[in-house]
C-alpha cells in the first residue's frame, strides 16, 4: 500500500464528508422548510381516528441551558383508545415566518370519551419568541393484547393447593 493509496482514500472520506454536509445544507437553503421535508402523513389506521382525537391545549416554555418543558391535552372524542400520539410544533418569527419545526412522540395511552394531560421535559432547542403552530399528525389504535395473562390466588412455593402453608414447608410444622 503506497501512499498514493492511502491519500485517494482520505481524499474520498473527506470529499464523502463534505458532500454529507452539503446534503444536510441544502434542504434548509432552498425553501423554508427545507427541500427535503415533506408534510407528515398518518398512518392508514390512524387517518379515520385523526378527525376525533384533538389536541385542545399546549404549552411550550424553554427553561436553563435548552430545557424545555412541553404540555399537551388531548381530547379522544372516539371509543378507540390510543397510543404514541406524534405531535409536530412549528415555530414562526414575529413577523409569521417559518423557523422551524420540533417532533414530540407522546408515549402513553389516552383511553376513548377522555382528555388527559402529558408533560415531556427534553433538552431541545424552541424559538419561542414568536407564534408557535403544533398539531397531531399521527397516532396508533390500542389492540387487544395477543394474548392474556391470568393470574391465580395461591401461596408460597412448594405449598399443595389450597393449603394454607408455603416454601417447602409440612402440616407438621416446620423444616
């Protein structure tokens, strides 16, 4: 391996690198949301859903060194519980220009007829300076389980059924 050899190969990794970042660069550089990006669409099982579960109220506040605390309601109009909730919140200036968008994934269940409460404490980056725009965009149906555990009343281990003792132990009492 001569040195030939290895300078082509570190010209190809930084040339490599360079075209990553160029990449990376230039869906910010050409529209405002980025030439990449793309509307978020539902899933095929959460479209028929998307009309009921509702995000009433938010709340996003920056706290010390990119803390930021977010508060989402949401109201389940539908009889379907449902999970993993994707909420994406755009950020806009003062004068109603885009700045950017942040995702939030709300990992809980929110039961069918109810609306709950969910707070996330992340480290992120928000504007918050000026009006911000968040929605649900996508969200998953709770299934019934594949299958079910049940569990028996019993004692200790060892015991015969229905005796009142456990862990080895006889009727005669004790080891």
């Amino acid at each position: 391996m001569s040195r030939e050899y290895w300078a082509n190969l570190i010209l190809c990794g930084l040339l490599a690198v360079f075209a990553i970042f160029a990449v990376t660069r230039i869906g910010s550089a050409l529209t405002p949301k980025g030439l990449l990006v793309s509307e978020p669409e539902p899933s095929k099982e959460a479209a028929s859903l998307l009309d009921d579960v509702k995000l009433t109220q938010f709340s996003l506040v920056r706290g010390q060194q990119r803390q930021v605390a977010a508060e989402f309601y949401i109201q389940n109009n539908s009889h379907q519980d449902v999970k993993n909730v994707n909420i994406l919140c755009e950020f806009f200036d003062e004068n109603g220009s885009f700045l950017d968008r942040e995702k939030w994934i709300l990992y809980g269940t929110f039961p069918g007829g109810k609306e709950e409460r969910f707070t996330s404490v992340s480290d992120r980056f928000i504007h918050v300076k000026g009006p911000v725009d968040c929605l649900i965009t996508d969200l998953q149906p709770v299934k019934d389980p594949f299958f079910k555990l049940h569990r028996s009343t019993g004692g200790g281990h060892g015991e015969a059924e229905g005796s009142a003792e456990g862990h080895g132990e006889s009727k005669s009492g004790g080891h």
